[in-house]
C-alpha cells in the first residue's frame, strides 16, 4: 500500500473515531434529542443497555400468585375508628389584640408541599406578631423591612417555625390551615377530579382506559372501582445520591458516579459504604420493580387499577416495565386526560404536583416508594382523614432483596408480617418531629 492510501486509510479512521465519541457524547451535550416523549426519562446509559429485573423468580412468583374474595376485601377495605378526631374547636378564641399591627409580606420558594407547609407558618407567624400577612405570587427577593409603612418583608421565607412548645392556639390555626383551609385552584380540582373519575368509573376489561368512553359508567355510581396511588420517587439525583446499585452494570455505576461527582462533588455520605451494607440500613429507594413486588405481596394483583404520580423516572420505560407487568390497568396523568385538558398544568411542576397530590388525597390506598416532601406530606394529610396508607418498611425490604435464593412464598409473608401496622395505623408524634407529618396529638382529639 503506498504511502498516499495510507494517509487517506488513516484520515478516514481519525474522521470515525471522531464520529463515534460524538454519538457518545451527543445525550451529555444535548439532554433533550434522545429524550423519548413519555413519564419517564431515561439516563444516558439505560436507554441503550436497558436494566433487566434484578428480582426474577420473584417477579416470576408475583405474576403468578392469585388473590381470593375474602382478602380483595380486607385489602381494600377503610380504616376502622382509631379513637382520635377532628378536634370541635380548631381555632381557639386568640388573647391578642384584634387591630392589625401591620403587614407580613412572605414570598415562598420551594417545591409544592415546602410552599404548603410555608404559608402555615407564615399565619401562624402573622398570628403571633398580630399581623396581616400578603402572599404575593412565588419568586425569591432580599430580606428587607420598612417600619415607616409598617410592613416586614421575608424572602425567601421556608416553614422555620419550631413544632415543640408553641401555645395550643397557635398549634391549631396551623393544623386547620395545612388540613382544612388551603385548598387548589378550581381548574387543578377540575382536572384531578377527571382523572380520578376515570379511574373509578373506567370500561371494565380495557387494559388502557383512554379519555373517552366513561359517560354510562359515571351514569351508575355503584359501579364505583378503588385505585391505589403509587409516588414513585425514583429520579436520577435519588439514584445518584443513594450511591446504591440498581442493575445497570458497570456502565449505570460509572454514570452514576460521574453525575454524583459533579453535582455534589463527592460529599456524599452513602458513597463511604458498600450496596449491602446501604440496604440492610434501609437507604436504597425502592426501585419501580421492588415497590411493585411489595404490592404484589401485600396481596394487590392485576386487576388492580394503579395510578402512577412521579415526574421523571430514572432509566426511563424500561425500569417502568416491570411495574407494568405486574400492575397492567396502571395510569397516569398523561393516559387519562388529553393534552387539551392538561393545557393549564403542563411543564410546571407545581401544577403537576398538585393534581397528584389531589389524586392521592381522593384514593382508597396511597403508597410512596421512599420518603421525601410528598409522601410526609401525604401521610400526616391521610392520618387526619383517617386513611389508609403503607409507609414501606426500608429496612425489612433492603434485607428481603438481598436474598438472592428467597422464594415467593417466604417473600410475600414476611412482607405481610412486616407491614401489619405500616398501612394506616395512628402514629403520635415526637419531638422535634412535624405536626404536618404526625398530626397526633397536636391536630386532633381523642374522641
């Protein structure tokens, strides 16, 4: 080969090289090309070396598993009375002064139930300095205060109130405000309430429900159907951060790593300890298959009508598979509403968030697959109605994954053995801990 072939050879193998370390590249320099256009987003490597199951002859033993009348009944039937209420008078008659001493002007920052939480302390603040309190639209300013106009201004201002040794009225007007008094703008109600009617009143035996269809079932209300809502919380920092291995190889540790590094710079507690060592503590977040497994155990099967609220999933449609295989009838805002109806919701995060939040409040069971701001703040709200809730047991299941060897049958009784008093079951509240978390006894009445 003479010396000018060569070149040419050469040239064209560099132009290749480059090439590929482009395409390699190409989802790290422009996050949004590969993205598909579905709930969940996939990372850079999922979406080419999709993660199998990491649990296979459980997933194999869920499918399988049948679940007779007389437990459909105990698993969806409500609470019992738990001796504790509403208490009558939540909002005790006030020693303070009636004439405003002036003006409290918060601005709030924060994710949906930060500013849930935030505007309760804030009246409550009011209530304390005898103030009127202004809430302006969300956006961040500097701490300022005019005394000549008698108005103080916070920002950004977060739920700072301490939980201990407050005055009982004080507790009250913060308890009536989270639980009673806010509530959504009509057109988030409007669209929850859609979605939970087609939840309920879907065509029987349609696998996905569509937004059409619904008017004879909504007609016979005794044809009302129960649905569980799951909080899948099981985005990329989750994943990251936990510094735990969800089946994705070497390729999914090296990103994982990387996208830690980069966003925390190494100051990250968990990345000190090994998988086994974070499940047996309880700090890996269930994955889509695993809170799936748990439901499965918990005796919910494939008639089950499942709504799914989450934003983004980390590793995209193939983590939510598996899910799906167990829990086909499962949904979510997207499957049953059109774009039309999602107009005034779509791309913001809040919005979003409040219509799951509604969602879940409406729903016969609530599940979150680890904890965070929604699950704490759906759990205390579902305490105060007396709801059904199944708060996971982190550390029992962190054990039960890791046994590689465990068969169905011994899975899905220590999962029942574990989780008896984990669906519901009243909780008082410690120090130090939130009222808007553990409303006993500081909310309600014993009765």
């Amino acid at each position: 080969m003479n010396n000018r072939n060569q070149q040419q050879l050469q040239s064209q193998t560099r132009r290749w090289a480059l090439g590929g370390a482009f395409v390699l590249l190409l989802p790290n320099l422009f996050p949004g090309l590969l993205t598909p256009l579905g709930r969940a987003y996939p990372s850079l490597f999922s979406e080419w070396n999709a993660p199998r199951p990491m649990h296979l002859e459980l997933m194999n033993g869920a499918l399988q598993q049948q679940t007779s009348g007389e437990q459909e009944s105990e698993l969806w039937s409500p609470l019992p009375d738990q001796g504790w209420k509403r208490c009558a008078d939540s909002h005790a008659k006030s020693s303070l002064p009636k004439k405003s001493q002036g003006y409290i002007q918060v601005f709030l920052d924060g994710g949906l139930n930060q500013q849930r939480m935030g505007i309760c302390d804030a009246v409550a603040v009011a209530k304390i300095l005898n103030a009127t309190l202004v809430l302006p639209h969300f956006e961040v300013n500097p701490v300022w205060q005019d005394s000549s106009y008698g108005i103080a201004a916070i920002a950004p201002f977060s739920h700072r109130l301490a939980f201990d040794n407050l005055p009982y009225e004080i507790q009250q007007l913060r308890c009536k405000v989270n639980f009673e008094a806010l509530v959504f703008v009509p057109h988030i109600r409007m669209l929850a309430e859609t979605l939970i009617n087609r939840l309920r009143y879907a065509p029987s035996g349609d696998r996905a429900v569509g937004v059409s269809n619904w008017q004879e079932r909504l007609d016979d209300k005794r044809r009302a159907g129960k649905y569980v809502v799951l909080h899948l919380r099981f985005d990329k920092d989750m994943a990251a951060h936990s510094a735990c291995d969800f089946g994705g190889g070497k390729a999914e540790k090296l990103a994982l790593g990387k996208y830690r590094q980069v966003l925390w710079q190494g100051r990250v507690l968990n990345s000190q300890f090994t998988d086994e060592e974070l499940r047996i503590q309880g700090r890996c977040p269930l994955t889509p298959e695993e809170i799936g497994l748990l439901l499965a155990a918990l005796g919910y099967n494939n008639s089950t009508r499942l709504y799914l609220a989450s934003h983004k999933v980390y590793g995209g449609e193939a983590r939510i598979s598996t899910l799906k295989k167990l829990f086909p009838y499962m949904e979510d805002k997207k499957s049953l509403s059109s774009a039309e109806e999602r107009a005034k919701v779509d791309g913001k995060s809040s919005l979003l968030a409040a219509v799951d939040y509604y969602v879940g409040m409406q729903s016969d069971i609530f599940v979150s697959a680890s904890p965070g701001n929604m699950h704490n703040a759906l759990v205390g709200h579902r305490t105060y109605n007396n709801l059904k809730t199944i708060r996971p047991n982190m550390v029992l299941l962190g054990k039960l994954f890791l046994n590689k060897t465990l068969e169905w049958s011994d899975f899905q009784q220590a999962v029942k053995n574990g989780h008896k008093n984990r669906q519901g079951q009243l909780r008082l509240r410690k120090e130090k801990q939130s009222i808007y978390t553990y409303p006993i006894p500081d909310c309600m009445c014993q009765a």
